[in-house]
C-alpha cells in the first residue's frame, strides 16, 4: 500500500510507542522509512532491528527538522509521507503548571507540527500526507492537562489550515486523534484500576492500542 513512498516518523523513539508501531507498518507495506526524535539511542535500536533509517532532530529547532528532511530528498527526490507523533506527557494542576512545562508543550507539540509541515510541504514535490498525531483531549475536558490541551488544539488548527492551503496543490493534512491509548507514557498519569474502568465505558471493551492508530495512519498515508 506504500510501496515506492518516502516516509518521515517522527517520535519514534520508544518501544511500544506510537512512533515505533506507525514505522513499522509502513515498512511492513513497502515504505522506505526515516524515524526520528530527540533519543538517538532508542532510534538506532528501532532501526537497526526493522532495517529502516535514522536521524536524531528536536522539533523544537526548525533546522534540525530540515536537516531531517534534507537526507531523504537528496536520496530519493521527495518525500511522500510525513507523521508527527511527538508529543510529552503533561499531568499538572492548573494552577501549578509552571512557564517551563507551557513552553514544552507549545515548542514540542505546537510549534514542532507548524515547523514540520512547513519543511514537508516543501519536500512533498509530487504531492504527498502529512499526519499530525493529536488526541481527543484536544477537544473534550481532561483534568491536569491544560497546556497539553491547549498545545494540541492549537496544533489541530493549523493542521486545517494547512490541508486547506495545500489540498490543491495534492498536499493532504489530517489529524489522528486517538481516544485512550496503550503506551509506555500512558503509566505515568493512570491510577491502578483506571484503564480497567475506562475500557468498560467504551463499546469495544477496550481501549485503543498503538497498532489501532498504525492501522489508521496508514490509511491517511497511502492512496486509498
């Protein structure tokens, strides 16, 4: 379903992550692959086990993203395919999230998917998907996460914006807001017993995995 597209993942860095399962199914489907994020250590792992390639980049700098961008094009001629899956974890009160985790939130995840579109539009030569992973607390209330909230509604927006600006010109850019999700951050800000009693309430039974969001980033990817 892939097979001759450039792909470029970002926050790919983790086992178990969104990243990781989102790369490995493009591979899986033909893909020529780049994972990145800020870990060089858990990129090289990723990579050196799916035979895919590398390169460490903070989103925050425009031109690591760039520098990023510049290795699959100068390879290939373009690339195709573009996921945005960085994003850290907040679980602040209100009124005690600091200036220090607002400006995280907003460099990583707002400022980081603005200047990721801007270097995938350029690099998208024939055309081409972006996808933004957001979350569905961008949109529904969730205690402690104000800024997180705040950044990915934010990055939701311009994602509009862009798909908008670039429909025309055979750019795609849609956002994959996952409810609940199994990953390893999800540890950090779930009580013993919470997911238990979230996946009651959904209709499945369950709550969403990564290889759920792989399935789905990988139709926005491909041609269908």
């Amino acid at each position: 379903r892939l097979a001759g597209k450039v792909a470029v993942v970002l926050g790919a860095t983790r086992p178990g992550n969104m990243g990781q399962a989102i790369a490995r199914r493009f591979l899986d489907e033909g893909a020529r692959v780049v994972v990145s994020g800020r870990s060089a250590d858990g990129l090289r792992a990723f990579a050196d086990a799916n035979g895919c390639l590398w390169r460490a980049c903070d989103v925050r700098r425009k031109t690591e993203l760039q520098s990023l961008a510049d290795g699959p094009i100068e390879q290939c001629g373009a690339i195709h395919v573009g996921v945005n899956c960085a994003a850290p974890g907040q679980s602040t009160p209100f009124e005690q999230t600091t200036e220090a985790e607002i400006d995280e939130m907003l460099g990583t995840i707002y400022k980081g998917a603005f200047f990721f579109m801007q270097v995938m539009v350029a690099a998208m030569r024939e055309g081409g998907s972006i996808v933004n992973v957001s979350s569905a607390v961008a949109d529904i209330m969730f205690d402690n996460h104000a800024s997180y909230q705040g950044a990915k509604a934010g990055m939701n927006h311009v994602t509009r914006a862009v798909a908008n600006e670039y429909g025309a010109k055979g750019i795609r850019a849609n956002i994959l807001s996952p409810g609940l999700t199994i990953t390893p951050m999800l540890g950090n800000f779930m009580a013993p017993g919470m997911v238990e009693a979230f996946a009651k309430e959904y209709p499945l039974g369950r709550i969403t995995t990564v290889d759920d969001v792989a399935s789905a980033a990988l139709f926005m990817a491909s041609d269908e």
